[in-house]
C-alpha cells in the first residue's frame, strides 16, 4: 500500500511542474509583444535623441557651450601673461620670444643671388645650437595704418607748403627774383606730390572697403627654458631668473636675425603689443577681421558708443591750428628781420671798411720794418694815416625844370622885335 502511493505523488508533482512550465511559456508569450513595442519605442526616442543632439552640434559647432570662467579660459590659453616682449608659459618655466621675417622675391633673382640665398640659408641652419619653430601666419592685411601714415605724410607737405608760401612772401619783399623763382618752382612740386598722396589715400581706403587682402607672414618661435641654465635654481630669486631667461632668449634671436641677414632677410623682435596681437588672430581667426587688436587698442571702451570727436579733442586741433598759423607768421616776421639785421651788418661793415684796409696795411708794414728805409717806412706811415679810400658817391642832380614861355612874354618878345 505505502510502495504503490509514492509513484502516484511522484506523478502528481511532474504534472504539477509541467503545468507551471506551461504557464510560464504562455506569460513570456503574452508579454513578448509589449517588450518588443517598448524596444521599439525606445529605440525611437534614442534616435530622436540622437536627431537633436547632431542638429544641436551643427549649430553650435565650433562654439564653446557652458559656463566659461577665468581659470578656463586660462588654461585653454596655455600662457599666463605676455611681458617685456615675451611670452611667460608653465608656471614661469617656459620664456618664449618671436622674430617676424621679411621674405624675398626668389623668382626675381638672378642665378647667383639665388645660390647666395641657398647658401645663407644652409649656414644659418648649420649654426644652429638650439631648437626652433617656424610658424606662419594669414591674417588680413590691416590698411587702416597705412591710409594713417599716408594721411600724416600728407599733413606734414601742407606744412612745408604754407614754409613755402612765408618764404615766397618775404622773397617778393626783397626783390630777390631768383629766388622767388626757386621757390615757386618747389611749391609746385609739392602741391603734385600733395595731389599724388592724396589719390593713392583715397585709392588705399576704397580698396579696403570693397575686399580683403590677404598676407601670409613668417615668423620664427624661439623657446627657453629656466631648467637650461642648470642646478640649483633655488639659490636664484625669481626675477634673477627671469633677467637669465630675457638675456638668453634676447641673446639667441640677436644670432638668428643676423644669420638669416645673410640670406637676405631682415627680421625683427615682436613687441609685447604685437605679440598680444599674434595670439589674437591665432585663438580668434573669424573676429579678428571685424574686431582688429590695434583699433580696440586706440578706441578703448568709448569706441563702442562714440560716433563724434570729444569736445577736448576739438579744442585742441583748434589750438594747434591757431598754433601753426600764428608760427608761420612768426617765422616770416623772424626771417624779415633777420635780413634787416643782415643788411644793416653788412652797411656797416662797408663803412668800417677803409678803416679796416688802413689797419690791415699798417700791419702789412710793420712786418717789413725791419726791411725798410726809416724815413721810408715813416712816409709810408703817414701816407696810409692821410689816404682816403672812400669812392666818392656820384651826385645825382636835380632835373632842369623845363622852360616855360607863356602867352604874354611871347606878345611882348614880337613887339620888342617890330
């Protein structure tokens, strides 16, 4: 009895188990479609996610999205300041100094200049005895400082023309034609001269309003670090450091400059200005053609709200306008009187004259004493002490007033006569 009821439970649990089995597949069946509705669904909004954030990148590309705070602003920089014409990176272990070359015409030299190029160029490379960097760099050319300097030009020919106009009034006062002559002549070339400035300024500004001109420029990274000068920099206080470094790095690009002098190419130590300036264009390519360096520089912050001149700037170009009319006339009264003073000298001097030739003729015979008769170097003496070298001045006489006869002495010549 016991034997034949434990095959019958044995039965009853596989059945048991079988049905369970059965209920799970039947749930996993019921619950596959909602699963794969959710996947897909997820799989829907990944791809719209996805959608925006690469729509978002296109608008925003290039651009810096977050908060940006002074510490990382600095560290995308990579430097910490800019100071006596160098640039100060790591902490003040890194010194970096930049030369700005002039390239030459390869193409328009002759054979030999062109070996002479190639030949300075080897040697400068050979007497190198420390890492460089060249680096180049396109940047729109600024015209605003030329059409500056042409417009400086031009006022400094106007100057010299008002000189002109002074110095031809007062030839006209004394007579002096050649002169006069000479100086009109001068005149003119300037006003052509003034005439050419003044197209090339108005070409020069027009030429910057309709387009940009590109220049590449070449310059030369020369690097230093306060490690080279060797152990024991504790014992150097930071300036000492910085003095070794300036002195080095300045010392290097000395050697480079004259080096590539042999190749014909001039270069030149960027300034700090012109250093701030270099870094501008290189981290702000797109602003840089809109926002120049140098025009922030001169505007300052009034240049974002000020249309028109300051009320003080006006005042002065008013003095200094009184100022050079007021020197101008000045200098013509001063030259006026200088050639009344020169005149009256030299009036003088031919007064003085005779006595001059009779003092330089008793010297002339004082010399000879010793040579002459005494009785004949006293006549002579005295011949000079009585001579008179003055030229007698010719005497203008007074015009004859014309005989006039009038009508009575007339009738009574003819009645004397019958």
């Amino acid at each position: 009895m016991g034997s034949s009821i434990i095959p019958l439970l044995q039965f009853g649990i596989y059945i048991i188990i079988g049905i369970m089995v059965m209920l799970v597949l039947f749930y996993i069946y019921l619950m596959k479609p909602k699963a794969e509705k959710v996947e897909r669904r997820e799989n829907d909004e990944t791809i719209e996610d996805s959608k925006v954030k690469e729509k978002r990148i296109d608008q925003n590309y290039g651009r810096f999205v977050g908060n940006l705070t002074r510490e990382s602003i600095f560290e995308f920089m990579e430097f910490e300041e800019i100071v006596d014409n160098m640039i100060v990176r790591k902490n003040g272990s890194q010194y970096i100094m930049i030369l700005q070359c002039n390239g030459v015409n390869y193409d328009l030299m002759s054979e030999q200049e062109k070996i002479s190029v190639e030949e300075g160029f080897v040697q400068f490379l050979n007497t190198l005895r420390f890492p460089i960097q060249l680096y180049i760099q396109s940047r729109t050319l600024n015209l605003r400082e030329i059409i500056e300097e042409y417009k400086a030009r031009i006022d400094n020919l106007t100057i010299e023309i008002d000189k002109i106009d002074a110095k031809i009034v007062q030839a006209k006062t004394m007579g002096n034609k050649a002169l006069r002559e000479k100086l009109e002549f001068e005149k003119r070339r300037k006003i052509n001269i003034l005439e050419y400035g003044v197209s090339i300024t108005d070409y020069v500004a027009k030429l910057s309003t309709h387009k940009n001109e590109i220049q590449e420029r070449t310059y030369v990274v020369v690097s230093y670090y306060s490690a080279e000068i060797g152990g024991g920099l504790e014992k150097y206080s930071k300036e000492e450091i910085y003095n070794m470094c300036f002195a080095e790095l300045y010392t290097r690009c000395q050697n480079i400059a004259s080096a590539l002098g042999n190749s014909q190419i001039a270069c030149s130590i960027l300034d700090s200005e012109e250093l701030a300036e270099l870094l501008y264009i290189a981290y702000n390519r797109d602003e840089a053609e809109l926002l120049q360096l140098s025009k922030s520089l001169d505007a300052q912050y009034d240049s974002l709200y000020s249309t028109g001149k300051d009320v003080i700037q006006k005042k002065q170009e008013k003095l200094d306008q009184e100022i050079n009319i007021a020197a101008i006339d000045m200098a013509t009264n001063s030259i006026l009187k200088a050639d009344r003073k020169k005149q009256i000298e030299e009036l003088e001097f031919a007064i003085n004259k005779e006595e001059k030739i009779k003092q330089k003729a008793s010297e002339i015979l004082d010399t000879y004493e010793n040579q002459l008769d005494p009785r004949v170097f006293k006549l002579a003496k005295e011949e000079i002490k009585s001579s008179d070298n003055k030229k007698e001045t010719p005497k203008i006489e007074a015009p004859k007033k014309p005989v006039t006869t009038t009508r009575k002495k007339v009738v009574k010549r003819r009645r004397a006569e019958d």
